[in-house]
C-alpha cells in the first residue's frame, strides 16, 4: 500500500502475447499484465488525472472502448482518480502480516474459531440441501416431465403448421378449389372400395370351388352295404328235418338201467 494512492485495476481484453502498461503513473516504465483472456494489473495512482498506454508484441496501442485523450502528439487512454473518502475502512488494503495481527488481537486462537465457523456452515449448507433435495425432488422431477412434454407437443404442432401452409401453397400453386379437393378424394374412395369388393368376390368364388371339387370327390366313393335277410327266410331252414332219417339206439348200457326199465 502506498499512501495517498489509489489501488486502479487495469484490464487489456483484445488479446496479445506480451502486454505491458506505461504511462505516468509510474514514470514511464513498462509493467506486464498478467492472465489467459483478459490481461490484468493494478496500478497505484495519485488523485487526479492519470494518462497510460499499452505495448503489444512491441507496439504501442490504446483501448478504443475507454477514454483517450492526447498529449504531446500522442494517444492515450485517461483516468480520473478522486481521492478515498476517510469513512471507508482500509481492511481491503491491507497486507497479509497485518491482517494476521489483527486476528490474533481479535481471537485468543484464531485457527480454532475459524474451524468452528467452517464446521457450522458445513453442516448448514448438508441440511439446507438434503432439505432441497428430499422435499422438493418430486416437483422439480414433474417439472422437468411437463417441460419435455410441452416441448414435444410444440414440435409437433410446428410441424403439423408447416405441413398446413405447404398445402396451402401447393393449392394455391395449382389454383385448385376445395370442391374439387373433396370430389377427387371420392373417387380415390371409390376406387379402392371396388377394388376391395373385387377382390372378395374372386375370394368367394374360390371358396365355393374348393366347396364343390370336396363334393364331388366325396360322391365318387361308394358304399358296400351288407345284403339285406328276410325274417321268413331266416327262420325257414333250407332243407327240411325228417325224423325217419334220425337214429336212436335203444339198448340199454348197463343192468341198472334194464332194471329201470322193467319196473316201469
């Protein structure tokens, strides 16, 4: 910190490889600005007007998008400091050494208050999140669902608008009428129900002959009955039974039955 200066950010966004700053600030001499993007230093100037310039690559050049002004024939950019107001607390200017003085005068132990600090808004911000995260998961899930949604719904409804206005140019192209739109559809109908019809009677037709060729094939086989027998005839014997013709024999084969005989 240099007294009675004020700390001024200078920033080059154009790009470069090497880039210095120079103006009176500090007499002159050349100060490199650092970073990726956008190059950047602090300068330390007294309240007034300050007058500066850049060096790329090894020429020199001013900003366009800030003020110039010039000065013995050349461009420079300007600045205009206004000198702190003394309410405005110096703890932003401060060095490193002096911002641990002031810890140790305000903490008996510095690094443990500070790790109780940490702790609490550790497990301040773990609750706040699961908090998030647990209670309004469901919302923010059907959220997400709808928004998929609507925007399918919206592609769809574009394409079906540009599939419209095609129509309607094509119509118009044409100079066809809605009439004859409609007549033509028809006929379209027409001619695909005739087809259809067509082709079902051809299929009909075919059943019915497959139906008759079946018939045919069936009659051809013929059936052997049995002869039919007369009941007459079935119980009239064909050769008459005569009763000279059967033979009995009388004689007895044992005494017992002589004797049988006899008492009879």
């Amino acid at each position: 910190m240099e007294e009675g200066k004020v700390p001024i950010p200078i920033v080059w966004p154009h790009g470069g490889n090497e880039v210095y700053v120079t103006g009176d600030f500090n007499s002159y001499s050349l100060l490199l600005l650092t970073g990726e993007k956008d190059k950047f230093c602090v300068i330390w100037c007294s309240p007034g007007t300050c007058i500066y310039r850049f060096l790329i690559d090894g020429s020199y050049m001013c900003d366009k998008t800030k003020p110039t002004i010039t000065s013995e024939g050349t461009l420079y950019n300007f600045i205009d400091v206004i000198e702190l107001p003394q309410s405005i607390s110096n703890l932003h200017l401060l060095s490193l050494e002096e911002l641990e003085n002031l810890d140790n005068q305000l903490f008996a132990n510095p690094q443990q208050e500070i790790e109780k600090r940490i702790h609490k808004a550790k497990a301040f911000l773990r609750r706040v999140i699961q908090r998030k995260k647990f209670l309004h998961i469901k919302n923010s899930v059907i959220r997400i669902q709808s928004w998929v949604k609507a925007k399918k719904q919206r592609k769809k409804y574009l394409e079906y608008l540009e599939y419209l206005h095609y129509k309607k140019k094509v119509f118009e192209d044409k100079e066809i009428q809605t009439e004859e739109i409609v007549d033509e559809e028809k006929e379209k109908l027409k001619k695909l129900v005739a087809e259809m019809t067509e082709e079902n009677e051809k299929l009909q037709k075919n059943a019915d002959t497959k139906q008759a060729l079946e018939a045919k094939k069936k009659s051809q086989i013929r059936k052997v009955e049995p002869p039919l027998i007369s009941i007459k005839a079935f119980m009239t014997p064909s050769k008459p039974i005569s009763f000279r013709d059967v033979k009995v024999d009388l004689t007895p084969k044992n005494k017992n039955s002589i004797s049988r005989l006899i008492k009879k």
